[in-house]
C-alpha cells in the first residue's frame, strides 16, 4: 500500500488562553455551563495547530454530515457567530 497523503493528528495545546476566553463566551450565550468533549475526528484546525496558531474545534448544531442532506441550524448559527466575534475581540486585544 503506498501512502498519498498523511496528516499529523490535531491535539490540542497552547490554547489554554484561547480556551478559557471562548468558553466564558459560550457561558454567557447559552447560559449554562460548557462541557467540553473531545472528538474522534480530523478536521482543518490540524494544519493551524500545526504552524503554533492557538486552534479549537468549534460548531453549530447540525447533522448528516458529508452528505447532500447535511445541514445547520440557522439560529445556532447566528448565537456561534455572536460567540467567536465577542471571543475574537477579547483574545486579541
């Protein structure tokens, strides 16, 4: 078997910053505290934390994922929009 193409996997680090900030922001949003889960999956965020750019996974509800029936819930969509713009400005002030 040949290999075309290997990926390092993503793990989280030097995000703790990040982290802390983005979480306090979810709080505040939905009003109840986050439970942070990990997820058995590669995504994008691998190649950012790999170059040292603080990286979490984040998203709205959805489902069907990778199939033409995939989709998102609009109204999460929006609170995740108000969520990463208010965590953006914190973190990079």
């Amino acid at each position: 078997m040949q290999v075309i193409l290997a990926r390092n996997p993503f793990e989280a680090r030097g995000h703790e910053a990040l982290l802390q900030i983005l979480t306090s922001e979810l709080e505040k949003e939905i009003g109840q505290k986050v439970q942070l889960v990990g997820e058995n999956a590669w995504g994008d965020v691998a190649l950012f934390q790999e170059v040292g750019i603080p990286t979490l996974m984040l998203g709205a509800e959805g489902g069907n994922f990778h199939v033409p029936q995939e989709w998102v819930s609009l109204p999460e969509l929006g609170k995740l929009a108000n969520i990463i713009a208010a965590a953006v400005r914190r973190f990079c002030a």
